[in-house]
C-alpha cells in the first residue's frame, strides 16, 4: 500500500528584512542599505490550477565539476562549452532582493542549487543573508559534496544552514567514476557526509538517480550503508530533465520495483507525507531502523500539488523543471524597477502558470513508449 497522492494549501506572507550587498571574495557579508519589503498581498497567487507558491529553488552557478551522463554529458558540456561570465550571475543582493519578494507571495523553503553550488564563492555569506529575510522558514542546500570540506561544512552550519541534500548515484567506485564522467571516486562524497554530520547537520538527504543497467545494482547497498543512521535515501525515477541525456522509458527503474528491491531484505511501511507537496513517497523500515523516499516523476507525476519555481543563476524565472523558456527578471532588477511593480510581475507571471509536463508526458509514453517531444531547458541550468 502507499500513502495517499500530496495535496497542497495556501501559505500565509511575510516581509523581509534587511539584505546587504554581496562582500568581496574572503569577505564577510556587509551591513549594506536596508530596502524596503513590498507590501503583503491579501491572498497568495495561484496558478491556472489553482496552485499557490510555497518553494523557489535557485541556481546560484551554471557550472559543475562533474559531468554527470544524465545531467551534465561530456558530449554537450565540453571543454568548449561557455558558462556564465560572473557579470551575468545574480549578486548575492539581487538574490535576496528577490527571496524577500517571494516570501510575500507564500514562499517558505528555498534551495540554494547549481550547477554546483559550492562553486559559488562565498556561499555561506548569501545563506547569512537569506536567513535574515522574515518568512523563510527552511533554507537547505544540494550538492555532489565532492567539494565540502570540514571547514566549508562548518561555515555553512555557522551562518545558518540546517538542510542539506547529497548526491549521491552509487556507493561502487566503478559504476560513479563513470556516471560522474570525471573519474571522481565516492570518498570524497562520503566523507564529506561526515564532515556534515560533524558540524551539525542532524538529518541529511542523500539523493540516487536510478538507472537500469547503469547503477541500479546499487539500490539494495545504497539503501543498507544508510539504514540505522538519521539520513534518508531518495530513490529518484530517472528522468528526462533537457533535451541531451539520451533519456528512454525503458531506462526508468520504477518506484514500485525500488520498493520491492528494498523490501525483500528490509521489510517497508509506508509513511504519511511530512506535508502537503512534499513531492518524496515516504517509506520506513518495518524494524524502525530509519526511513527512505522514492521520487516517482514518471511513473506517478505530481503535478497536481506542485508548488515550485525556479531562478536559473542569470536571473530567468521557471515556472517547472521541464520549461523550455524562463522570464527576465535580472533585466528588470538592474533596469531600476521598485519592489512593487516587481512583485507585480512574479505574482502576475505565477498566475499565467499552466505547466503539467509530467502528466503529459506520462499520458504520451503510455501510447508510444517513446520520449514525449517537448523543448526543456537543461537541468544544470536551473538545479534539480
């Protein structure tokens, strides 16, 4: 049996606080000009669905030291690739300008992505100044973790990181060397867990991309090195985020049959969402020995009670991770509009919201088998 599909409800607003410009490389956040919150709207937005907004993810670089097979292939992101120059990325005040507009149309959890976040220079300055915006209730972060080290995992606890999500796509050196397509062993990343742990990072998601033939040998070891720790695997339904990673239904492992892997060794209950769209299917070990998620994009979309947007590193506004075009908003931002007019715009671009991708792609591969064919903006661009 599984738990019943999430809903979602709206979310009250709140005004933000001071935010202070982006310090210099080495720096410490400054005290910077305070700038005045928008005004409370009386109700939320919500979408042509009905959807109202509660998380905003955002990608702070569109650059990677991996090259991932289903996010980042060589092929596309070569040497010759042109990321981002830093004059085009948001500043780290642009970007808390923007959070504290968010935060009075009903958003409450933002993730700091990538590309790879830690990357981004001084990263814990920008979690220092998002943790100051009145509203933002749960800051949290993703990340390969091949560059946390104790000292940075420590920096980020410190200015008030408290989640954080690990990828992690197989525990066999072999099968992750190859999937990362940078020759990066899994220590690194395990490690960095530890370090993690040490700095106070109590609960931490550790995230598998499953694909068949490729690493779903590993979803039994990757479920056992977890079980008996306060960390939660999610086992995510390989999908097809862009438009390079060769994606094909046959390559989706199921979350019923990840299920079944585990269960057969470990007996599973299943568990009540912590929250309305919470997008995981929570799971938990009969003998109570901890608990995992499946993520089921494909074979079980969500939709219906999804309530995500996304701010790509530039600046550009998405409405679903499978868009094909993102709004400006660093044009407006640097063309001297007021937070009103802003907020105008971002609550008028989340009504204009009609986006069902998974659904219609699942209506799709049910007659055809086949990839729906839909432009989709690359998954590096606007984090997972």
């Amino acid at each position: 049996m599984s738990p019943p599909a999430p809903g979602s409800t709206p979310v009250s607003a709140g005004p933000a606080k001071n935010r202070s410009a982006e310090p210099p490389p080495g720096e410490g956040p400054s005290a910077g000009d305070s700038l005045p919150p928008p005004s409370r709207l009386s109700e939320p937005p919500r979408d042509l669905f009905g959807r109202s907004l509660h998380d905003l993810r955002i990608s702070v670089t569109d650059r990677c030291n991996f090259r991932c097979t289903y996010c980042m292939p060589k092929s596309v992101f070569g040497a010759g690739h042109r990321f981002m120059p830093r004059k085009e990325l948001l500043t780290f005040e642009e970007i808390a300008r923007l959070v504290s507009i968010f935060t009075t149309h009903g958003v409450r959890k933002i993730r700091l992505t990538g590309g790879e976040p830690l990357l981004r220079q001084n990263l814990d300055a920008l979690v220092r100044l998002l943790g100051e915006i009145e509203g933002v209730d749960d800051l949290t972060l993703t990340t390969n973790a091949s560059l946390l080290s104790a000292r940075r995992a420590a920096q980020l606890h410190e200015a008030g990181l408290r989640r954080l999500t690990v990828s992690l796509d197989a525990l066999d050196d072999r099968i992750f060397a190859s999937m990362n397509d940078m020759g990066v062993s899994v220590r690194p990343v395990l490690e960095a867990i530890d370090h993690a742990e040490r700095a106070g990072f109590a609960s931490i998601k550790i995230n598998m991309v499953v694909q068949r033939k490729v690493n779903d040998s590993d979803i039994l070891p990757m479920a056992r090195r977890f079980k008996g720790t306060p960390h939660i695997v999610r086992f995510i339904e390989y999908m097809d985020v862009g438009s390079t990673n060769g994606w094909r239904l046959d390559d989706v492992v199921p979350a019923e049959e990840i299920i079944g892997i585990i269960d057969r060794e470990h007996p599973l209950e299943p568990l009540e969402p912590n929250y309305p769209g919470e997008v995981a299917r929570r799971w938990r070990y009969a003998d109570g020995d901890g608990e995992i998620g499946v993520i089921t994009s494909v074979t079980r979309p969500f939709c219906g009670a999804c309530s995500r947007a996304r701010l790509s590193a530039e600046g550009r506004l998405y409405t679903c991770l499978f868009a094909a075009q993102g709004f400006d908003l660093r044009s407006l931002l640097r063309g001297g509009i007021d937070d009103e007019a802003l907020s105008r715009v971002i609550a008028n671009r989340w009504r204009q919201r009609d986006d069902r991708y998974s659904e219609l792609r699942s209506e799709m591969t049910a007659s055809n088998g086949g990839a729906f064919e839909k432009p989709r903006i690359e998954m590096s661009y606007i984090g997972g």
